[in-house]
C-alpha cells in the first residue's frame, strides 16, 4: 500500500478548547485508494480532527496537505469544493427537504446555475437542473433508498438517514470521504449493509476516512488505523498490529472490553 | 407545459386575468382613491415578495428593507424631476434605481452576514435608519435631498407619448392615471411572481434552504453561505428599489418620512402574516394588510356615529390596535401564516406540539 500516491497529510494538527488539549501535534498520512480508520475512546479528539481538516475549526498548529496543495483553514465550503466530503457523528440532514432535494443539494459544488439562469431558466440552466435531478436519483439509488426520494429527510429511519447523509457526500464528488461513526446506532444487519456499501464506494475509486467504535468494522473493513488518545496519536498502522500494540490495548481496546 | 394547460386550469387562467383587468374598473365605480389603494396593495406585494426572497428563502431576517425602496425612491426622484433638472426615461431610472438598491444592499449585506439572527435584525434596523435620516440631512452644505421637504414635481412613467399620470381615452374607453398604473404594476407583480417562483425552485433557492436548515450542513457540502445569503439580500434589495422607482413615479412626491422603521415592519408583517416563503400567502399578506386598515378607516367614523353618536377614537390609531390585534391572533392561531405552503405547515405544527 505505502506506494500509492498521498491524498491527505496531516502536519503536526493541534487544537486545543481552553484547557482541554483536544489534538496534541496529530500527523497522519492517508494514501489514494485506501479506507483509512481513525480509533479511539470518546473524547479522543477525532470529530475535532475532522472539524479541523474540513475548516470548521481553525487548527491552533499545523495543518494539511491535500492532493498537493495545502487546505486554507476557515474556509469550510473549500474543503468541499477540494473534494473533501463528510458526514456528522450526529447527522445533520436538511430535515424539511426531501431525500432527493438534499442529494440536489449536494451537486451545488459541482454545479454553475446562478440567479440569472435560474430566472431566464434557459437551455443551459434546463439541461443542468435535470442532470442534477438524474444524479441525484443515482446516488439515492446507489445507496439503496430510491423508494424515500420523495419523503421528508426527517421523517426517514436512523439507519436510512444516514445512508442518505453517505448519499449527499458522494454528490459531491469527493476524493475523499470522510464518515464520522456511521454505524452508532446501528443494528448488526444495517451494519453489515453499511460494510457493503463502504467497500462498494471504495471498490469506485473513493479515499474513504472512517471514525467508528465497532472495532470489528474497522478491523475488517481498513487497510491501516489510526488510535487517537487524550488528542496524541498513539499508533498508525495495518490493523493486524494496531489490534495487538500493548498501547492500543490498555487505551482503547482495554478500556472498552 | 401541455400538463399545466389542462380545460380547467386554462379556465381558471381566463378568469383571473378577466378579473385582474376588470378590476381597477370595478374599484373605479367607488372613487379613484380606491384604484390608488388598490395600486398600493399591489406596490406593497411586491416589495413584500422582495423581501420574501431575504426573509422567506435564505431565512434572513432584515429590518431594514425600506431603505431599499428610499433608494430607488429617490434615485428616481432626483433624475427624473425640475430639482437637478434632469429628466431621463424610465427605462434609464429604474434600472439605475435597481443597481443603486442592490449596490446597498451589497454594501450592507457584505460585512454584516456573519452575523446570526437577533444581530443581523439589530443592525438591518440600523441600516433603514441611517439611510432615512441621510434622506433627511443631505440638504446641507450640498442640497442633494432637499431634507424633509422632500422632492415635489417627479416626473411620472412616460412611454413615448403616453403619460401614466393622465387621463386618456383608449378604443373609447377612459382610462385615469391611476388606473394605468395599476395595469403596470400587475405587470411588474407578474414579473416578481415569477422571478420568485423560479429562484425558489433552482440551485440557488436549494441552497437558500438548505442555509435555513442546517449552515454548518451546507458549508460541510460546499456552499459559499457568505455569497449565497448576499445574492438573497442583493435580490430582494433590487425589487426594493424598482419598487421605489414605481412609488416615486405614482406618487409625484417623496420625503424622509415615507420611509420609517414601520414602514420596514409593515412589509415584514405581510411576508410572516401571509406565509413566509409562499409566495400566494405572501401576496395575500400584502393585499390584507394594505386594504383592511383603508376599509377600517372608512368604516370606524360612521360605525362610531351610529353606536356612539360621536368618534371616540380617530381612525389612525385604531389601526394600530387591529393591525397589532391581528398579528397577535394570527401568530397564536395560525403560527405559520394564513396561507402557508404545506412544508411548512407540517414544519411548524411539529414543533408547537
Ligand atoms: N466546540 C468545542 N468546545 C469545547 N470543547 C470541545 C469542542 N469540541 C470538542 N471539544 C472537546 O474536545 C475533546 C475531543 O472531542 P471530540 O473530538 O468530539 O472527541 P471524539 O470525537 O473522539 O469522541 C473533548 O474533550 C471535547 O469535550
Ligand atoms: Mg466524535
């Protein structure tokens, strides 16, 4: 794996609320191609790793290298637009739009319409707006709930909502996709179906980032992990060695078992 | 389109047209001052569906909107009048009128849309402010202005030969000033009916919404909610000031006064009373709210005579109590608007339970 070309470095990435240092100095690598999981007890700092890398925080040292240009810090709709995707820990749906609307939503970044086009809707607006709409019914359908299109976001199921959130993402077209525990929640079946997708938008040429507590997922579904602890990488490795380091062990694996 | 065209919407069509034109003469059998409200009814419509574009779309809540119209008011104002002694056409005036609004509105929009909430209310009410009392002030050293006095003598919509402010007879029908007007402004209330229609339902209004329910969400995904928000607020500024032109044009006067904090309250009390984002409900807010205070004021006096026998309170401040009455009963009882669009019908039920 470790000739693949890299994606994404993270420089030294330091945060901190206050008092609680939230990241101490994380770098990391992750290389085209790979599914990359990021581990650790709650309160590790990996949503902040996220927040930083996706400009919703500012990081206070450090930052990131993505497919060879550095991120601009605060500037969130960048990250998108660089072809960094996400979804929310707590997901965060446009509730009173239909499935399909925030899948639409989503192709915003990749799209040009402005208000003169959208009010003189000529040729070029038209063939654009359907091919949104066309998109969008893929990527619904990719995920496997055609059926919701036209329901509200908020009145879908846990396990639907999230697959939409995964939905939305990919409209963006992201070299990189990064999931925020997408499994919590989760039944052992949705679970499995979510592994099944995971692997399937891999298997499309997308990077994927993955935070998640199910250990049995990460370990089964990542080529390398990373343990984040009290906001330090602890290890960054294949999963094999990850599963048997002593550190991991007592700050992770130890402490959840 | 052949799906829209069925018999019985084509029908439906037929009938509100022959209504739209019908009516000014059917107001007209009540007195010209009927025509005038009627005019005004449609004027604040669309101001009303302007700033439905910043309130109801992108869920900015502007204080400020009349500052807007006072630009475009006065822009016509001052190039179309005997005070500089410019007299342009008005397909120049209203134009500049509508890019001198949206100028403003940029100007306002742009350091100030970081801002949330409560605070961009606070400091869009500042904004209408300063720009009424600009209004009043720009008459010294320089006499932009001319204050408080206002500007008289505006030259009125001249299209070729054909004044809006007099009478005429066409195919042997009088026409009044006032009516021509109204046949103008539905025009121009055609047109921000349908620029709204279609900003609501393209990539922008997507996203407007998309802001509204969930920034962070929206950032994460990639929209610029900084320069969406200021499309939104440069929008509905450039309606503010074509209306303002229009105001200008009809009334042949204006000064600092037509543009106070209420007059900014009134347009928002339309857009939230009617239905925010709706577009019939914010019309329909806007023909309420401008006609019901003029039937009261006619109906109050002889109302009082005949229970009473005397007026025991002048009309004006009746109005205040009804319209203020009237917002208060439609919050309780109808808290998404009286006519509101089903979304948000079912939005707001949700959380009330
Ligand atoms: N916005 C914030 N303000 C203050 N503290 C925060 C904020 N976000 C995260 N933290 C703190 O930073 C630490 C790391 O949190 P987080 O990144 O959410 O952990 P994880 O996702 O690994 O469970 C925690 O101690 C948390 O309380
Ligand atoms: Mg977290």
């Amino acid at each position: 794996m470790s000739d693949l070309p890299v994606l994404l470095e993270a420089r030294a990435v330091a945060k901190h609320f206050g008092g609680v240092k939230a990241l101490r100095d994380v770098s990391l690598t992750i290389r085209q191609g790979e599914v990359y999981g990021l581990i650790g007890p709650n309160g590790a700092g990996k949503t902040t790793f996220f927040n930083c890398m996706t400009g919703l925080y500012v990081p206070d040292g450090g930052g990131f290298v993505f497919a060879g240009a550095p991120l601009v810090a605060d500037a969130p709709h960048r990250a998108a637009e660089r072809g960094i995707a996400r979804t929310f820990q707590n997901i965060r749906l446009f509730g009173n739009m239909t499935a399909l609307e925030n899948v639409m939503v989503g192709r915003h970044v990749r799209t040009r319409a402005g208000v003169f086009g959208a009010i003189l809707r000529n040729g070029a607006t038209r063939d654009e707006e359907a091919a949104i709409r066309r998109r969008a019914e893929e990527l619904l359908h990719y995920v496997g709930i055609d059926d919701r299109a036209d329901d509200l976001a908020k009145n879908l199921s846990y396990g639907d909502q999230r697959r939409l959130e995964i939905a939305r993402a990919l409209a963006t077209e992201p070299k990189l996709l990064c999931l925020d525990e997408p499994a919590a929640g989760m039944n052992g079946t949705e679970t499995e179906e979510l592994r099944v997708l995971i692997e399937g938008i891999r298997a499309d040429g997308t990077t994927i980032l993955l935070i998640e507590h199910d250990v049995k997922l990460v370990m089964g579904l990542c080529d390398r992990v990373a343990v984040l602890d009290y906001g330090a990488l602890v290890i960054e490795d294949v999963p094999a060695v990850v599963q048997h380091d002593p550190r991991v062990i007592e700050a992770y694996i130890g402490v959840a078992a | 389109m052949n799906k829209w065209l069925t018999p019985r919407s084509s029908l439906g069509l037929v009938l509100v047209a022959a209504a739209l034109i019908a009516l000014p003469f059917i107001a007209g059998m009540g007195g010209q001052a009927w025509v005038r409200i009627l005019n005004f009814a449609i004027l604040y419509a669309f101001l009303a569906l302007g700033l439905n574009i910043v309130v109801g779309f992108a869920g900015l809540l502007d204080l400020g909107y009349i500052a807007f119209y006072a630009v475009g008011a006065y822009t016509w104002a001052l190039l179309a009048s005997p005070h500089f002694g410019l007299h342009l056409p008005f397909w120049a005036i209203l134009p500049i009128g509508a890019v001198l609004a949206c100028a403003a509105g940029a100007l306002l929009g742009a350091p100030t849309l970081k801002l949330r909430g409560d605070y961009l209310a606070i400091v869009t009410l500042g904004f209408g402010e300063i720009v009424r009392i600009f209004m009043n002030n720009l008459n010294a050293p320089v006499n932009i202005t001319n204050g408080a006095q206002g500007i008289t003598l505006i030259d009125p919509v001249i299209i070729g030969q054909f004044k809006f402010s007099a009478t005429s007879t066409i195919f042997g029908i009088t026409v009044s000033g006032p009516q021509k007007y109204y046949y103008l402004l539905v025009l121009l209330a055609l047109g921000v009916i349908l620029v709204n229609y279609r900003l609501q339902h393209s990539r922008i209004g997507r996203a407007w919404q998309a802001i509204r329910e969930d920034e962070i969400a929206a950032k994460a995904i990639g929209i610029n909610t900084r320069n969406v928000k200021l499309l939104a607020f440069a929008m509905g500024a450039s309606f503010g000031g074509i209306a303002g032109g229009i105001f200008a044009a009809m009334q042949g006067f204006v000064s600092p006064e037509s543009f106070s904090l209420i007059e900014s309250i009134m347009i928002l009390a339309m857009v939230v009373l009617g239905g925010m984002g709706h577009i019939p409900g914010v019309i329909l807010g806007a023909v309420l709210l401008t006609i019901l205070p003029e039937a009261l004021r006619y109906a109050v006096v002889p109302v009082q005579k005949a229970l009473f026998g005397e007026v025991l309170a002048d009309p004006e401040s009746l109005r205040m109590l009804v319209f203020g009455l009237a917002l208060v009963l439609v919050m309780r009882f109808r808290p998404a608007g009286l006519w509101p669009s089903p979304e948000r019908r079912r939005e707001l039920a949700e959380k009330v339970r």
